[in-house]
C-alpha cells in the first residue's frame, strides 16, 4: 500500500556524491524528508525520495557541498506528464478510472461461509428477494438489515453476519444444532417392528413384551403392548394404557445380486487436449463473449472448467470472470478381465454398497458372497446380516 501511495505522488531515484554523505543523510533525517531504499555504491549513495523532498535536499546539498543527480523519474505525474499531449489517450485513461469508480458502487460477488445443511441456492434466492444480488447497488443494501432477515427468517440460522467491503459481499452463517424430539411420556403407546427380522435382543423399560430373543417378526408385528391388565387371566378385570418403552434389537438379512461383465470399454487418454476461453460481463446481464482461438474438435472427450474473476484487490473483484474450458480427448478401448480381478472387483462393489446404503447405526456382522462364473459374466450373490434396532412407537387410541 505504501509503495501504491508513493507511486500515485511520484517519486525519483537520486545518486549522491561528495564527502560529506553521512552529514548530508543525517540533516535531511532532521528536516523531515522521508527516505527509502538507501544503496551505497562505488561512487557515493543512490535512494528513493518523493518530489518534495527532492525541493528540500537542494539547501542539504548546498551545506555539505554534495551533489545530487537525478538516475529515474517514477510515479503517476511523470507518466500524466508524458503523455499530456495525446488528448486521446488522456482522455480514455480518464474514462477507465471514472469507470472503475462507478462500477466499484456495485456488488460484483457474493460469497457465502459457514452453511452444511442449507443450500447456497436457498440462501442466494432469499437474499435476491431482499435486494442482494450480483450488480446490486450498495447505497441501497444495509448489512445489518440483511444479517437480521437472515436469522429471522430461517430457523436453521442461529447466527450471521454479512460484511460487504468493497465489490464483494461476504455472509457468514452459523447454523442452529437440531432441535432434540420431546416425548410426552403421558401418551399411550404401543411398539411396533419397522421392518422383518429375527430378535436378538428385547429390552422394555415400560409396557408388556409380545415377543422374546429367537423370535422372527414381521414389518408392523406389535413387540410390546401398552395395554396392561391389572390382574392378567382374570374377567372383567381393569386395563391401564401406558407409555411403551422399549429397544429391540434384531438381526436382519439383506440380498443383493449383480453381475460384473469380463469385457469391459475403458477411457484411454491419448493426451491431445484443447482449450476455449469465454469473457462473462456481469455488468451486461450476464452476457458472454467467446474469446477466438483453440476449441473443441475431439469427438470423445471430457472437459473442466475453471472460473477466475479478476479483480484491483481481493475486496475490488472486477464485474467479468474469464471461463476457461480444456477438453481432454480419449478413446474407449475393449479389455478383459480374469476371475480373480472380476471377483475383487466385485468384492469392492459389495463394500461401496453397504458404506452407501447402510447408516451408522447398523452394524454389519458377517457378509456371505457366492459366485457363479460363466464364459463372459461372473454372477454374484451377497447376504449381507446385520444387527440393528427395529422398534417404533405408535400412539394408542383410548375409547
């Protein structure tokens, strides 16, 4: 920043000669004239000072009877200064500084931290309803309004904050911890099976256990009742209704069938790649400009693309991003697989499955796998057995 704010007033890079340097470094030190990148050369000393400072030396040369000579003129007033003549060019350098003066008055992008549970959609369509949205003016948009409607409006929002510096809009979410389940333990209740299994495990706090460890049950078979008898086997006697409470644990048993083909199409890179390049104005509606050069010319191909918002600074970011698009060609080439590399292949297959379909609370206690080989597929067949809870309650309905 310093070396911006010395730029912008100009600054020219002197040599000093003579006998008395020290003395002449130290009385420009006592008179205020600021000095920087000081280098001691065969012939004396050469530095940075700005444009006045270099009025003030001449009475610090005069004194010490040094001599000063100019090496190079820096700075923003030199540059104006050469080129005041070329009205044309002045006047388009003037037209891109205004420019960048009034393009700064907008937002030009918009960054959102903190959320893992609410979309970036959500948030961006709500803060569009309240006035924040790519090429919104600032003066019309308050932070502390937006970070309030944030918080009011969405109960998942415990805490934001929303800082808009410069061109760039930043909200900062912290998202509320789940709400914990009240159970009205006054409510009548029965539990149920959610789905079949073979009960290993039955443990009742409250209610009648229907069933005991060795039993199968099916989906929706009552385990334990919340209708008790005061005196069991006995006429007319009375029924209490109570809150079942229970965990029942049951072991289950899953199928799956599949079959993995030994000829198989492969990508193969041949790598040739090419790339397209397209300029998005933000600042007209979005509009996109394909910049002319390489393109797509591979029939078989996959492409990424990388986006870049250029910008003065990381808080100025500019209203265009630069889209680069590279195509990576391939071919798809026939290969085979042996026995061994089909039934590893398989084994792995069986290990996604069960980490994408089975949740945490489920623990898998043994996996079963049988193959059946043929000239040009090997069939598989999984038993997956896991040991999981299966109990759920449903309210009584009391006549």
């Amino acid at each position: 920043m310093l070396h911006k704010i010395q730029y912008a007033k100009g600054f020219v890079r002197i040599k000093i000669t003579g006998f008395g340097i020290e003395r002449f470094l130290n009385m420009a030190a006592y008179r205020g004239v600021y000095l920087w990148d000081v280098q001691r050369t065969p012939e004396g000393v050469e530095l940075n000072v700005t444009i006045k400072g270099f009025k003030m030396l001449k009475g610090c040369a005069r004194k010490t009877r040094c001599r000063t000579k100019i090496i190079q003129k820096n700075g923003l007033p030199f540059l104006l200064h050469r080129y005041r003549k070329r009205k044309l060019l002045m006047g388009g350098v003037v037209f891109f500084v205004l420019g960048l003066f009034i393009l700064s008055s907008f937002i030009w992008r918009i960054e959102i931290e903190g959320n893992e549970t609410i979309p970036h959609e959500a948030v961006l369509v709500f803060m569009e309803e309240q006035g924040l949205r790519i090429g919104a003016p600032k003066f019309r948009l308050s932070d502390r309004e937006l970070q309030q409607s944030l918080v009011t409006n969405f109960e998942e929002i415990s805490w934001a904050d929303v800082h808009t510096r410069g061109t760039r809009t930043t909200i900062r979410l912290a998202e509320a911890l789940p709400q914990q389940e009240v159970i009205n333990r006054q409510i009548p209740t029965h539990v149920i099976a959610t789905t079949d299994g073979l009960i290993t495990n039955v443990v009742a706090w409250s209610g009648a256990p229907m069933v005991r460890q060795g039993d199968i049950v099916r989906a929706g078979e009552m385990l334990v009742s919340g209708r008790l008898e005061l005196v069991p086997d006995t006429p007319d006697t009375p029924i209490v209704y109570v809150h079942a409470h229970a965990e029942i644990w049951a072991r289950r048993y899953h199928q799956i069938e599949f079959s993995v083909p030994l000829a198989y199409s492969q990508k193969v890179y041949t790598g040739q790649t090419a790339t397209s390049r397209a300029l998005q104005l933000l600042f007209l509606g979005n509009r996109s400009i394909t910049i002319p050069g390489s393109s797509n010319i591979f029939a078989s191909y996959d492409k990424i693309t990388t986006h870049h918002q250029p910008g003065v600074s990381t808080s100025y970011p500019l209203p265009v991003v630069l889209s680069v698009t590279t195509y990576s060609q391939f071919v798809w080439e026939t290969r085979t697989r042996t026995i061994q590399e089909a039934k590893a292949l398989a084994e792995q297959m069986i290990t996604n499955r069960i980490m994408r379909e089975f949740d945490f609370a489920i623990d898998v206690i043994d996996r079963q796998v049988t193959f059946r080989e043929t000239d040009s597929v090997l069939h598989v067949s999984a038993t997956i057995i896991t040991h999981e809870r299966i109990d759920k309650q449903i309210p009584i309905t009391v006549e």
